[in-house]
C-alpha cells in the first residue's frame, strides 16, 4: 500500500519509519528543505512521559490572572483573542476540572510511556546519535506550594507504577552541582525514567535511515489540498502536481486543522508558541547535567552536550512567528538563577527560536482514522510530540496496517474530537 506521510517533523518521521517498516511502501511531503525544521527543531529537549500532562489544569483561570502581574509569566498573550482562541480557551477551561485532569494525564503517560519504550527499541536497533542522557529530569521547586501542588500529577505515576524520588534541597545539588545555592531551589523531584537530548538531530538521523530504506522524502513542497473521491482520499496535491495514495497520514502540527477544514474535519488544536535559546558553552562545567525543570517559570534548561538549551513560554499569539527579544527575558531570568556561570557572552549571542505548539484543550493529542476511510491523523502533542513520537509513529502503522496497536487509543480518535 502506498501512504503519503504529510509532514517530516518528528511525528511525520517517526510515522514514516513504523509505515515503512510495517510493509508500506512510504512518501513524505514536507515543505522545508529538510526533516525536523519546524517546531521540531528547537524544542526543549526532553523525552518526558513522567512529566506529560494536559494544559488544561485545575485552577487554570486563577493561575491565568496571576500571570498577567508576573514580571516573567509562563503564559502570555501575544495578541487579542480572536474566535479561534477564544473557543480554544473555552474548551480548555471545560476541561480543567480536577477529575478531567488526572484522567487525561493517566492517558497521556501511557502512550508517552509506551513511546519511550518503543524509542528505547529503535536506538538499540539503528543506534541514532543524538547527544541523548538517560539521567532523569529534575522538576525544581521553590516553594512548599509547588511541592504540595505537584501531588497530584505525583499520585497518577504511583498509580501506573512509573518511579520517581523526591528530593530534599541536598539532593538537589548533588543531583546538579553547578546549581546556584542561592537558587532559591527547595527541593524536587526526579523523574527517573526520563531522558533528554537533541530532537532535530535525531529527526534528520532518523529521516536519513528511513530514506536509505526506501522512504521517499519530497523536501520543499507544500502541501495545498487533498483530493477527495466519496468517503476516500484519492491523492494528495501538492505546486507539482497530484500525488496518489492509497492511505493519507496528516502529520502537520498546526497546519493539520487547516489542511483540513475544507474537508468538514474542524480539529480541536490551537498554536501555543514557545521560545528557546540555544547556548555555545560546556554544560558539564557550567550548566545542568541532564535536564533542570523550573516548576516557577515553566522553563526546562536542558544538557545537549556541547550546547545548553533553555526553553519555555506559552504564547497565545495565533501563527506568529516572530522572536521578540524580550520574551527571551524570562528564559534568561531562570538560567541567570539556576546556572549563573554559564557566560554572559554566550547568552547574548545564543540562536533564539521560536516554534508552534500543536495543543488540544484538554490534552491528549488526536491519533487515528478520519470519516474519511482512508485519511488518519497525527497531531495534537502540544509540548509532547518527541516524547510521544515514536509511540504514536507505531501505533498509527498499527491502525492503517489493520493490526490492533499494544495502546488503548479511544480517548485519542479524531472522530470523537
């Protein structure tokens, strides 16, 4: 069977890779010069299905208000709402009850779980390189609130059997000695089954093995619209003509609901944009040994090997792209903080980047088949799309294979959306 993977981010790699391993033969269409340039590239660097949780919290209206007084806030407005957010923010809002919250987590842990399961399998197999560390994540805190706060999310991994330890303020800096001991750092906890390293490194290592095995990458070609015959896709069009399939994977990110509008499919995703600074220094001697989670300003400092990545914020500015110096400021407040003797000078002339979050209002991403018979979905994973890519990638060559996937995906049909 012929599959035309829409997308060569993470999730359209990893789709490609379990396609083509599963028998198909496998094209992807991707409108950058190459896989992993889109919000894959810059991302935190985490592979974190113990921290995997749904936006939509409780309490979310109340954090919301105090982060407009913040000097920092982890959540901003880049513009004024329009219908599009607005209806984002109302769904959001229905499903932040407490109830809504842990049963989205025990789902999103799950397949995040399984996604690491199966990462863990393909490094094995083809050996990636990709600055990876399997030393945990640290989630750090500054106050006896964040601690009691974080129960919750705690009680959903003691019921999954996922481990973790809480860690007392000498711990923490055991765990990450070139941590500031005026950091103002409490304690946390240690996500122990976590890892870290670079996604575009590994999305190009990762498309570069497909290809040699037969996966056909079209690279700066965009996507304009699917055609349709009945209830089927007939083939995908693209400025160089139609390209025929026999099963269409939509692997857009935030392009996806767009795509796919014109279709009668309204997909419940939003762009939720998030900056990075990427760093020149040794993190070793200067910075985090695997990944430090500032739990005050939602901010993930990360160990890349050569390089430092800092990563954070959650804007609501629509699909604007643009990188304003001062939203790096919060990112640069938490690193100042947590790691002061990473040098002045290789911060200032750090890469920034900004990048659009694929975020649905209750959480889960939307993994599966259309109303169009032959039309699947994977999208929707918000901050989670490395995380959660390779399970994703295999449970969705499960479905178009018609082999039933090792994961219970009821709570992730598009239909059901």
């Amino acid at each position: 069977m012929h599959v035309v993977v829409l997308g060569a981010g993470v999730v359209g790699v990893t789709s490609a890779w379990y396609l083509s391993r599963a028998g198909h033969e496998v094209t992807v269409i991707e409108r950058h010069p190459a896989a992993g340039q889109g919000t894959s590239y810059g991302n935190a660097g985490q592979i974190s299905p113990a921290l995997s949780s749904p936006w939509a919290f409780p309490g979310l209206v109340r954090k919301a208000i105090g982060f407009a007084f913040a000097k920092y806030p982890p959540l901003r407005f880049g513009r004024m709402p329009d219908r599009d957010m607005a209806t984002f923010l109302w769904r959001m809002w229905r499903a932040s009850g407490a109830s809504d919250y842990v049963n989205s987590k025990r789902h999103m842990v799950r397949i995040a779980e399984y996604s690491r399961d199966c990462f863990r399998e393909l490094r094995s197999e083809i050996g990636i390189d990709y600055a990876g560390r399997q030393r945990g994540l640290l989630v750090a805190f500054r106050d006896a609130a964040q601690i009691a706060g974080y129960d919750t999310d705690l009680k959903v991994l003691d019921e999954l059997g996922v481990p973790y330890r809480r860690l007392g303020h000498a711990d923490v800096m055991a765990l990450e000695p070139n941590l500031s001991p005026r950091s103002g750092i409490l304690g946390g906890v240690l996500l122990e089954t976590d890892e870290t390293g670079d996604c575009y490194r590994f999305t190009q290592a990762l498309a570069a093995e497909a290809a040699a095995r037969g996966v056909r990458f079209r690279h700066g070609e965009a996507v304009q619209s699917l055609v349709t015959e009945g209830d089927r896709v007939r083939a995908v069009r693209t400025a160089a003509g139609e390209i025929e399939a026999d099963a269409v994977v939509t692997a857009l990110g935030v392009a996806s609901r767009g795509l796919l509008r014109p279709l009668g499919i309204d997909l419940p995703i939003y762009p939720v944009k998030g900056y990075s600074l990427t760093i020149a220094a040794d993190p070793d001697a200067v910075g985090p040994r695997s990944t430090v989670g500032d739990e005050t300003y939602k901010i993930g400092i990360t160990n890349l090997g050569d390089r430092i990545r800092v990563g954070g914020t959650a804007e609501l500015a629509g699909y604007d792209l643009s990188r304003p110096e001062g939203r790096y400021a919060g990112l640069i407040h938490s690193l100042h903080r947590l790691f002061p003797r990473v040098p002045e000078e290789a911060i200032q002339t750090a890469e920034r980047w900004s990048g659009l979050r694929p975020v649905t209002p209750d959480g889960p991403p939307l993994i599966g088949r259309t109303r169009y018979s032959n039309l699947y979905l994977n999208s929707g994973h918000g901050t989670l799309g490395w995380t959660m890519s390779c399970g994703s990638g295999r449970v969705l060559a499960d479905l178009v294979s018609g082999v039933k996937p090792e994961v219970e995906l009821s709570r992730f049909n598009p239909i059901a959306a």
